[in-house]
C-alpha cells in the first residue's frame, strides 16, 4: 500500500482492494470500519436535529423521484432518470458541501439540486421539453448548482476549469473556510471511462485545483458492468493522478457526509483535489427508456434491496429513540412533496417560440431580430395564423 504524504490527505492509493468507509452497517447498526475512525469525531458532532434532516431528504426524494418516474409513465414527461437507491451518496455530500461551494451534477442529482435550493419541477421542465436549462445557475436560491449535463463526462471538465479559476482568483486556499470556496463534481461509473474525466483529473492534478471528484459507482453504465469496465476498483482511476482518494460505502448517509465535508474543507484548504467513489447501487432503471431486466437479474437487485439506504438509517434512528410520530410525519411530508410536484408539472405550458432566441446572444443581434421577424411572417401567412 502506497500512501499519499501529508496527514491531511482523504485516503490512500493502493495497489489492491481500497478499504471501504462505512459507519453504519446493513442493519443501520453503528459499527465504524477501521477506515472510518478518522471521520469519527466529525460524525459526533452531528446533531439530531441533522440526522433527522438526512433521513427527511432521502426520504422526500424518493418519493418525489417516483411520482416524476409516473409522470413519465403517463406521457407528460420525455424522460427521467431514476435515482432510488442512491440517496444517501447524494445526501450526505450535498449536506457536506458548504454554502458558498458549487456544486455540478451530470443528471441524477436530485437529492442534491433539492439540498441546494433548486426547485424539483425545474428538473420536471427539464425532461419534459420546456426549458432549455431548467433553472438560472446564477441565480443565489439555486445555490450555487449547475446545470444537468447529459452530455456525458462533460461536467467534469467544466468543474475543473472553474475551479482552477477559483485558485487564480485567490478565492480557496486562504485558511478561512467559511468563505473559501470549492467544487464537487458528480459523475457515475459510466463516465469514470470518458476521456473529459481523466483530461480534468489531469488538470486539477496539475494546478491543484480546490475540486472534489464525486463517483457515484451504481455498478451499471446503462446495461455495462463496472467488471466490463474496470479491472481495479475505480477509486484507482483518480489515485493514478496523484489524487487522495477513497472508497466509501455510499449506501450510508453519514459516512458519505463524513468523507465528503473532509474532501470539501481539504480542498478549500489549498490541498489540491481530492476524489471519492461511493459504492452504491441504482435499483431502477438507468432511464425510463431503459429495461434493466434485459441485463442484470433479480437476486442481484434483491440482495442490494437489502442494503437500502433510507431503511438502513431509518434502523438507526430508531436505535437512537426515533419514534413512530416522526417518522409518520416524514412520511407525510414526502407525500406532500411528491403531490405538489405532480400538480404544478401537469400545469406547465408551453414555452413560447420566442425562446429559441433568447440567450444565443449576450446582447441584441440584428440577425436574431431578423430571424424572429421572419419567424413570426411565416407563421402568420397560414390560414388562422397558425
């Protein structure tokens, strides 16, 4: 085993299996791993009130993820790409991401859009067509969050750039950690194999950029095996750029939080990048175009069944004195969520055709006057207008 210098470093580089973080077991019992001990005074100072909220998010946005899998179903959406399973990878590192980071996902980051401030039905507009972004990154109530990139990888770079301006900047790096910034990016283990992930593992390596690398290993790139993909765990693929890396049981959301607030305040630190694998599993479809029982079978799906996210940290909240009422009343919540999703989504519009125009410019263009006028001509020479 090889490790990195430095005492501040996330994990190690190995040469064989990468040691698993995980705090709670399947059963949602408390039971470290020998990995997990340095995130253990970090995991005491959580509050209830905190662990509370981890299991509320996970659970709203599930319920919201299938009430969006049912509108699809129902012809109102074009797509949508399902994250249950993966909750707690999500929540835990959108807890951990401080104020003033900023977050790219790819286009499963529910859980963490929601964290952040971005409202569910611009997701839903999204997928159904209807914008062209789904929301102003730039705007401070979506804190902070790029768009979904479906072009797959493509984030990644884009995280990379704009944290290596974040270092020339001077805005990471200076010791004080509530105003330094970072970024976290998330890929899965499909796009661990595009070629833009490794050239920004390249350049974040090079310029110590403040990035975190969020993998989100759900071992299925569509109907492609991570054994098809990867000879080695994945965490290897960012440790062989000199990158601290670990592997953490993605599964728990308080070993996700854990691994992900250290990677964060490391890299804020002026550390250089860091990069996580959370083991996990998507226990739907990879999109509602998809039929994952063509490729992988049920025991498989049944046996992660059982390492369900949302049940595992429900256990242990229950261990701790959680009762019934509470956990009624998020159940509740969740449902309300989902419902309110559902009436605003049917009541969207549509867009209006001058949109193709907006925004190809900074700055008004005599050509896109021109084509609008023209646009509305022929639409106008029809019988009715139309």
């Amino acid at each position: 085993m090889t490790r990195h210098a430095g005492a501040g470093s996330v994990g190690a580089v190995t040469t064989s299996e990468t040691p698993l973080v995980q705090v709670l077991d399947a059963s949602g019992r408390f039971a470290p791993s020998a990995s997990a001990e340095r995130y253990l005074p970090l995991i005491e100072k959580i509050s209830d009130a905190e662990l509370e909220q981890f299991y509320r998010d996970m659970v709203s946005i599930r319920a919201i993820d299938i009430q969006a899998t049912n509108l699809q179903r129902q012809g109102q959406l074009a797509l949508w790409p399902p994250s249950r399973g993966q909750e707690a990878a999500q929540v835990g590192s959108g807890r951990a991401a401080r104020a003033q980071d900023t977050i790219f996902p790819s286009y499963r980051e529910h859980a963490v859009t929601r964290i952040r401030g971005v409202d569910p039905v611009d997701i839903i507009k999204l997928m159904r067509g209807v914008s062209h972004g789904g929301w102003d990154p730039t705007d401070p109530k979506n804190g902070n969050t790029r768009l979904y990139t479906l072009v797959l990888g493509s984030q990644v770079l884009h995280a990379t750039g704009y944290a290596m301006g974040l270092a020339f900047d001077g805005r990471s790096g200076t010791g004080d950690l509530d105003h330094d910034e970072a970024v976290i990016v998330y890929y899965g283990d499909g796009a661990s194999s595009q070629g833009d992930v490794h050239e920004a593992m390249v350049f974040a390596a090079s310029y110590q950029a403040p990035t975190v690398f969020f993998l989100q290993n759900n071992h299925w790139a569509i109907s492609v095996p991570v054994s098809t993909q990867s000879r080695v765990p994945l965490v290897e693929r960012s440790a062989g750029y000199g990158i601290p890396s670990v592997r953490v049981d993605g599964n728990d959301v308080l070993a996700s939080y854990a691994v992900s607030r250290v990677a964060l305040d490391e890299a804020r630190s002026g550390e250089g990048p860091r990069a996580i694998e959370a083991v996990t599993y998507r226990l739907g479809a990879h999109t509602t175009s998809d039929d994952p029982t063509k490729y992988r079978g049920s025991d498989e799906e049944e046996s992660w069944a059982r390492r369900d996210p949302i049940a595992r940290m429900r256990a242990f909240l229950e261990n701790r004195g959680a009762g019934g009422q509470f956990f009624a009343d998020v159940e509740a919540e969740a449902a309300d969520a989902a419902e309110d999703l559902r009436a605003r989504s049917v009541e969207l519009g549509a867009p209006s055709a001058d949109k193709i125009f907006d925004h190809v410019y900074s700055e008004p263009h005599p050509l896109i006057d021109e084509q609008k006028a023209w646009r509305a001509a022929y639409e106008a020479s029809f019988e009715g207008g139309n």
